[in-house]
C-alpha cells in the first residue's frame, strides 16, 4: 500500500479513536469538566500527563534540537529541565495543590492570598504563558498535516482545530484524559519503533538507550566516537562536548526549564484528578516514568539520526553526494522548505560543513530529524505512518490540555468567581464550553497568523511560568508570612522582566536550524540566552514579593493556619473545608 494511503488510514482511525472517546467520556458536571472527576486513578493519570506534556516540541523537535542546534551535550538541557521539573512537582508542589481541594491554579492562588487582584493576576499569567505555548502545538499540527498527508498547512490546521474542538468541548478534562491515554500509546509507539529499527540495523542492539553506546556494525566503531569523527571532520565542534554557551548559561537554563515545568498551569491542573494526596504523588512519580521513555529515547534518535543523514550525504570521506542522485526522501523534504540545497561551487555535489561560506545544505529545520528519520533509514511505509499519527498526538494531546487550562480560568476563575458568584452548575459548564470554543478559534487564529517570535514560543512560555505562577504557588505552599501586595508585586515584576528581556533580544531569541551554534549576543545580561532568563525572572519575583511582604501587614491568621493545614501530614480532604 502506498505512503499516503496507509497514512491517512492510521491518522484517521487515531481521530475517530478520539472522538469516540470523547462521546463515551463526556462531561456532565463541572468538576467532571475541570478535573473529571476527581477520581482517575493514579498510572491512568501519569499516561495522560505524559501525552499532556510530551508536546509537538518534545516529539518532533527535541531530538533535532540535541542533534543539530545543541550539538549532543549541550542539548542535556531539555532531558534536565523538563523532567527535572517532575519532581519539583511531585516533591514541592502536586500533593499541597491537590490536599487545597480546589480545581485551578488561580483558584489557589486566590484563596491562598484572600484577593481577587491576586487571582486576576494570575489568571493573566496563566493565559500568557498557555496561549504563548499553544500556538507553537497548533503550528506543529498544520506542519505534521501538510507533510505526511500532502495538503496545505491551513487545511490541516482546520482539521486539528476541528478533532481539538470536539473531545476537548464535549468531554472536558474528563474526555481530554482518557484520550489523552491513547495518545500517550500512539506517540510513544511512533517515536521508540524506528529508534529500534535503526539502533538494530546499526549496531544489533534493539535498545536504542544502549545502542548509541554501542559499537557500529559496519567497523567496530563506538557510535559516539564514530559521530564526533564525522563531525569534526566538516568542521563542527564534537558532539560529545560542545555547550550552549557559558556554564551559568546552561545552568540557568535547565532551571528555567524545570520550574517552568512546574509552574505550567495545564500540567499542575491534572494533579487535581486524582482521589488523593497519596495519588497525587504516586501521580507525578508515573509520569516521569512514562515521560522518561521518550526522553531517554531522544538521545538515541538524536545521535544516530543525524549519522544517518550525514552519511547519506557524505557516504566516504571527501566524497558527497551528488545532487541529482539525492534519494526520494531528500527531494520530499526539499518539497516543504525545511530542508535546502545550494550548489555554491557548480560541481553538481552537495558539500556539507560547518563552513558557512562553502556550506551547500543552507537549510536543514531541526524538524526534520525526528520526522523524515524513518525514511532516511527506508523502514516500512507503516512505520512513516505511525509516526505522522505520533507527531499529531503529541500536538492534539498538549492543545487539548492547554485550551482547558485557558477556558477554565476564564469560566470558573473570571465569571464563577469573581464576576458572578451565584451561576448555576448547568450555567457554569455551558460557560466553560463557550469559553472553551472561544479559546479553540483563538488558537487556531494564532496559528494562521502566528506572531514574529513564533519560533520561540515554546521557551518564551516556560520563561512565562518560571517568573510568574512558580515563585508565588511556592511561597504560597511554604511561607504562611506571605501576603497579597508581596504576591502580586512578585508576579508582576517577574513577568515584567522577562517579557521585557526576551522581547528586547527577539531577533536573537530561538536558534534556528541553520545557526547550529549560533552567535553569543554581547547584550546578553551575564551571556544568559532569552530562552533562560525565566530563572532570572523567577529569582527577581521572589525577591520582590519577600522585600514587599515584610513591608506590608501580615495576612490574617486564617490564612496562615491554612497554609499549616496544607502542608501537614495528616488528612487528605479540602483544606476550604477545614
């Protein structure tokens, strides 16, 4: 069966698999709607959060990023940053969210600091930060849409919009959970099956972890070893050793990464479906475990990815390949504009190096590595299908999550809490489906005319998170002194500065594919890369809200009893209802 034939076969029959969930999970109540349920059980919940979070950056871009712009060690940062972020979350945050018994983070946030400011606020921060990363996973499905099953990018971009939009209104958390599951098991099948393949066909280990320490078939010759030759004989720096930058640079950014993780809103809000604190906990210790298959795997792929391609373009030293013998999967890459040639010299072969005076591949996105792997490898049509159907889960799966978080703060948040108290139940969930429709379009909107610092939405959005909602959730949780001006001040501030920082260096502020290293800016603030700063951001909230708090009145003693409450060891109900 041809590619495009079987592809549009397993892509549709994931979308009537999650439509069907949808109709059989649908919310009929609003706390099935914002936490569906509050009865998941725990590994169920740790699946969806891997899909939640495994997004069309972490499936279709991360291994690009460690292979071509990070340049293997210096990509560590991701694998760091976001699953370190997990355990922040299971040790610091997940368990005290989930014993406050309420259902978003505004709502905590709220309540924590006895003021609708603080609340308004927040909800703000949230919707920054989430519509910011949105519009990175819509881009992701056009993009996914118009390879793998040859239509234009706004066409698939519609359909996306249109599967999101109906599990995602109809079922609410309750129907985006159980989808999410399946999607979980589409994506991680999609991204370990050709890494198993190739890891097989190049050094006999079908455990890709293991392969890429393993010794190639062909000479003997350790994979990395093999990799950091061919690297530096085209110029580049080797694989094994090359860093983004400074040590402080990579540092502050695999702790924006992580306290962005911890700080995102659609990750923190499925800590609140589970039964209890215990399984909030047992929660977040599963989706590392889900999540770490796919992050251990991206190393592998990375690595013998870009060996694959490389040797396909310079099959023996000096001696590339020429243009008109390119293979097919060359010429349909060529097709989308993500990957370029230019015959610079006119003798007809395609010279690759770090040299970009004499560099003939102009462009190669990092995109690429992950989607056009299997067909650098010529595995099986059903294997390119699998993951074209692996690379739209991930997108739908983290859209879904992000959209809810969106419309939930706008329904519960904004018109349940604040601006009108007394709606009814049955007014309250049709509200949220409104909003949730509302925030669809909007999306979808972004996505076809997606903002100038698109390409580094997805950083930017961590930034967001990191220096805004982290810092005043863990103030919240472990300094019962905290009040509402040292909360809110705090947000403001850290949002303030990074917003201002990373929009100052735009031009600068996501690497691009054909940067490799990229160019250190000397307008760098200690030579901390826009993509980082959120730490920055982070710090500076804290030491603003702590300075402020000591400034002003303490918060009353029924909150800070609420606070003690939160963190005890004993009990696992609603801290409101104490």
């Amino acid at each position: 069966m041809e590619l495009q034939t079987l592809t549009y076969i397993v892509v549709g029959f994931t979308f009537a698999l999650y439509i069907g969930i949808a109709i059989w999970a649908r919310a009929g109540s609003t706390k099935e709607f914002y936490v569906a349920g509050g009865g998941v059980h725990p590994i169920a919940n740790g699946m969806a959060t891997g899909a939640d979070w495994m997004s069309a950056a972490s499936f279709i871009s991360m291994a690009g990023l460690i292979g071509f712009s990070y340049q293997g060690y210096g990509g560590s940062v991701f694998l760091l940053g976001w699953t370190g972020g997990y355990v922040l979350l299971a040790m610091c945050l997940a368990p005290y969210l989930r014993k406050f018994g309420k259902f978003t983070v505004p709502e905590f946030i709220g309540d924590r600091y006895y003021s609708n400011t603080a609340k308004v606020v927040a909800v703000i921060c949230l919707i920054l930060a989430s519509v910011t990363y949105v519009i990175g996973q819509m881009k992701g499905i056009g993009v996914a849409f118009s390879r793998f099953l040859e239509t234009s990018y706004e066409f698939g971009l519609t359909a996306g919009m249109i599967i999101v939009f109906i599990y995602a209104v109809l079922g609410g958390m309750k129907g985006i959970t159980y989808t999410q599951i399946a999607q979980y098991v589409v994506l991680i099948f999609a991204y370990t099956i050709p890494a198993i393949f190739i890891s097989l066909s190049l050094t006999g280990n079908p455990i890709p972890q293991l392969g890429l320490g393993s010794t190639l078939l062909s000479d003997g010759t350790y994979v990395l070893d093999k990799l950091n030759q061919v690297v530096t004989e085209l110029g580049f720096a080797e694989y094994t050793t090359s860093t983004r930058g400074s040590t402080l640079n990579m540092f502050v950014y695999t702790m924006s990464l992580m306290i962005g993780t911890a700080g995102l809103p659609h990750v923190i809000i499925r800590f609140f479906t589970v039964p209890s604190v215990k399984d909030a906990r047992r929660s977040a210790g599963w989706s590392l475990v889900f999540i770490a298959i796919l992050y251990t795997t991206a190393p592998a792929v990375a690595g013998m990815a870009r060996l694959n391609l490389m040797s396909t373009i310079e099959p023996t030293p000096g001696n590339y390949l020429a243009y008109d013998e390119r293979p097919q999967w060359f010429k349909n890459w060529e097709t989308t504009g993500l990957l370029k040639f230019e015959d610079k010299n006119g003798d007809g072969k395609i010279q690759y190096s770090a040299d970009k005076a004499t560099n003939e591949m102009v462009k190669i996105d990092n995109d690429i590595l992950v989607l056009a792997n299997p067909e650098i490898a010529k595995l099986p049509n059903w294997v390119i299908a699998l993951v074209a159907a692996g690379g739209l889960a991930a997108a739908l799966s983290t859209a879904a999550g992000l959209l809810l978080a969106i419309s939930s703060a706008i329904s519960h948040d904004l018109l349940k809490g604040i601006i009108r108290p007394d709606i009814s139940e049955k007014s309250e969930l049709n509200a949220s489906r409104v909003a949730m429709a509302f925030t669809v379009l909007l999306a979808g909107y972004l996505g076809f005319n997606p903002p100038d610092f698109a390409a580094g939405t997805v950083a930017l959005a961590f930034g967001l998170a990191a220096s805004s909602l982290f810092p005043a959730l863990m103030l919240g949780i472990f300094y019962k002194r905290m009040n509402t001006s040292g909360a809110v001040a705090g947000m403001l501030s850290g949002i303030g500065i990074t917003l201002f920082y990373v929009f100052q260096h735009k031009g600068i502020m996501f690497v691009q594919s054909t940067s490799f290293l990229g160019d250190m800016s000397p307008n760098w603030f200690l030579g901390i890369e826009p993509n980082a700063f959120g730490a920055v951001g982070a710090l500076i909230n804290f030491i603003v809200a702590i300075v402020v708090c000591k400034l002003t009145p303490e918060p009353p003693k029924k909150v800070q009893d609420l606070v003690d409450y939160i963190r005890a060891p004993h009990g696992e109900g609603s801290a409101i209802s104490h």
